[in-house]
C-alpha cells in the first residue's frame, strides 16, 4: 500500500538531516582504535556499519528497533490474541520505527498477495537444476532470476536521479519479500514432495501462506512459521548475510542481485546452515547412544567425545552475545504452550541443562549459551518438518525482513559504494614491530 511507502519517508527523512550533520560536521571523530587481533580475527567489533533496523548487545541479545524479543512477543499485533506475532508487523517496525496497529499489519499482508505472482521463468529456472541440487541453490538461484523484474535496474538505467533510488528499490523489495513463500515452498513441494505443488491462498498471512504450500495448514505449525519468520528476520548489519546484501547493494545491484549474494553467505556452516548441523549432531548422538530418550550423563559424556575429536558443539556460543540467547528462549517457552512430551524436544532441554558448564569449564568458550539454532530443528521436526536440508531456506525467507528493510535505507541514505583498506602481512608485522626472518 502507498501509504507504508509514504510513511517510511516522512519518517525516514527526519533522519537525513542528522545523517548529513554528523558527515559534515563531525566526520572526524575516532569511533575507535582497531587492533591487529580485530582485524585478523573478522573485524569482529569494529564499528563501520550503519543499520538501523536492530542492534546486538551482548548482554541482552537482539532489539528490534530498541524492542527485545519479549517485548515484542507482547507487543506486534496477531491474528489470535493467544497466537504469535505477525512478520509484518516486524517489517513495519524496521521501517518505520513505530508498533503497527493491526490496520497496518492486514494493509501489508494485501499488498505482498498483491505482488506474490511468480513469473513462470523462475519455475523454469527452479525446474532445470538438478532436483537433488541444495535447497539454497536452488532458492538463491531463484530469487537471482528474478533480477528480470528489478523496476531498480530498469529506472537506474533510465537515468532517474539518485535521490529517487530508494522509491524503486522499496518497489523491489515488496515483491521480493512477497514472492519468497511462494519460491522456498516449491522448491520444498519439488524436492521432498514429488513436486506435488500447492496454489497459495491470498486470503493468508505472509507466514500463514507459507504453511499452507508446504502442506501444513494446522493453526500450531502456522503460528510455529510465524514465531520463526520473527525471530530470524534480522542481526543487526555485520552478520555475513546481512553485510553480503548491503556490500553487493553498495554497487548499485538490484535488490535481487542482493540479496542472491545474502542468502549464498546465509548458506555457510558458520551462518544459516547451522541448524540443520545441530539436528545432525544430535542425530548421530541418538545413534551412537543407542537411545532416543538419553540420560543427561549420556549426553554430558558425548559433549566430552565431541570436544575431544576437535568439533564444536552445533548450536552452542555466539560471535556476540554472552548469554542465552532470546530467541532460544521464545522457542523453548513455544514449546511448552504447544507441546507435550516430544522426546527430541526433553533431548535439546536436557543438552541446555548439561552443556554450558562443561563448555565453560574448558576455559576456551566465551560464550558457552545456546544460540537460535539450538532449538529450531526440534520444533519444526515435531511439526512433521523433518527434512533439516530445508531448514536453512525457512531461515532465508525470514532474514528477507531485515535486510530488504536495511537495503531501502541505504539507497534513501545514499549510502555510498563499500571499500574498506586492505594490507599486506609485511604491513602489520611492520606496525607490530616485528622483522619478518630471512
């Protein structure tokens, strides 16, 4: 609907005079000193990012636009009084900055039915991959193809002033956030189904619709997708998808071309895909232990064998938060409403209630806490969705939210091509004072 594009507008410009102010006027101010370590172990930390949408704290996990997961579990409108958050009403709080009323939130689960048609070439480019091909490739291949349709593109190459950019970049990121139900459950129909493909029902919600073309149209797994679509939309900038989405729209790419590079980096072992290797992990733990119900010194015992052959724990530590995780929090509490006595489920508990001393007790684990993806398998598994292979494509279709919402700020701010410095090693051992050995 136009009147969330104009919205966003009058509220984002307000922005643009503190953001012209602080380059003017203060762009000399240290924000830092960067360390050798901070630069060779990932930039971890380094301030050269600005997000607006959500922000990490250690110590208190992840805030959506100054809200945490709790506060907005209360908050963002539902469908049901005793149900879950509705996705939109998160995209509407990271583009504009406000707590929807439900009015807003319906007016934006229209307008994505409204753009969600797939043009028949993306099936077809879906189709002519191997149907064993990685659920991610096929899924950033498609939403790549859709590069086609960019009004973007089409308008830079027209020539339309730059201070018009984001107006055609919100244009994109609508659809692309309206299509990708559509696209990540034909491409679940295709491969586990036998491409036995479900119509969408525009009558749905974004999350609810999902649900229904997978094949799972119970009011718990809809309510479960919602809850999950939430939790996952966003990570504030630095994370590899999210940063592959802004560095690949800082060249002017179509939001299409974007976000294909985001969800490429989404599909890395030390990213997204982590939540199929936790379920992985515990599977092979269930076979080795020969048991389905594993006693928490069984457990304890194979966290030990697992450390001691040099892997980590999947699920476990965080690059930033030095706590539990919130949003494995909301998951366990979603288990507890809904579930009853799911033995995969008692198995990810008793793991929470045995692993963070023994990862401590190594002295080597910042952050022994559980991180999102220690609990999402389970639950989706319970709900009949137990093709892990997939999960990281769910995770996908959420992180959309924050990134597209983050890729139309950027155009509005201007933000301009990123190029960081790089240096040779003779460089740092130079300002280590060291001299390299003949």
């Amino acid at each position: 609907m136009e009147y969330i594009k104009n919205r966003f507008y009058e509220k984002a410009m307000k922005n643009m005079a503190d953001l012209q102010r602080l380059r003017k006027d203060y762009g000399d101010v240290v924000l830092g000193q960067v360390t050798i370590d901070q630069v060779l172990s990932g930039m971890k930390g380094i301030p050269a990012l600005l997000t607006e949408t959500s922000k990490l704290d250690a110590n208190e996990g992840i805030r959506f636009r100054g809200y945490s997961i709790q506060e907005l579990q209360q908050k963002l409108p539902k469908l049901h009084e005793d149900g879950e958050p509705l996705p939109e009403g998160l995209f509407y709080l990271m583009m504009i900055g406000e707590i929807p009323e439900k009015e807003d939130v319906i007016n934006i689960s229209k307008d994505w039915a409204t753009r969600a048609h797939v043009p028949q070439h993306v099936f077809d480019v879906i189709d002519a991959l191997p149907k064993n091909s990685r659920p991610m490739t096929q899924f950033s291949t498609a939403i790549l193809s859709m590069a086609y349709d960019s009004v973007f593109q089409k308008a830079y190459r027209a020539g339309v002033n730059k201070k018009f950019y984001w107006d055609f970049m919100y244009e994109d990121v609508m659809t692309l956030i309206a299509r990708l139900p559509r696209i990540a459950a034909y491409i679940y129909r295709r491969i586990y189904h036998n491409g036995d493909h479900i119509e969408p029902n525009p009558t749905l919600d974004w999350a609810g619709n999902l649900a229904h073309m997978m094949g799972y149209d119970s009011l718990e797994v809809k309510r479960l997708l919602r809850l999950y679509m939430v939790i996952h939309a966003d990570h504030e900038g630095g994370n590899v998808s999210a940063h592959a989405t802004h560095l690949v729209g800082s060249a002017l790419s179509n939001a299409y071309y974007a976000y294909s590079a985001g969800m490429v980096g989404l599909a890395g072992p030390l990213h997204g895909f982590a939540n199929q290797e936790v379920m992985d992990w515990i599977s092979e733990m269930l076979e080795q232990l020969g048991t389905d119900e594993p006693t928490d010194e069984q457990i304890a015992a194979y966290i030990e064998q697992t450390l001691i052959r040099g892997r980590v724990v999947p699920g476990y530590g965080h690059a930033v938060l030095r706590i539990t995780d919130p949003r494995f929090t909301v998951q366990q509490q979603f288990a507890e409403k809904y579930i009853v006595n799911d033995k995969l489920i008692n198995t990810v508990n008793a793991i929470y209630r045995v692993a963070p001393p023994i990862l401590e007790a190594t002295g080597k684990i910042k952050n022994p806490w559980p991180n999102v993806d220690a609990f999402s398998g389970a639950l989706l598994n319970h709900y009949g969705i137990t093709e892990s292979s997939f999960y990281t494509v769910l995770f996908g279709v959420s992180r959309s939210l924050g990134v597209m919402a983050s890729l139309v700020f950027d155009r509005l701010y201007g933000l301009p091509i990123e190029r960081p410095s790089s240096q040779t090693m003779e460089w740092f051992m130079n300002k280590a004072g060291i001299k390299r050995e003949e």
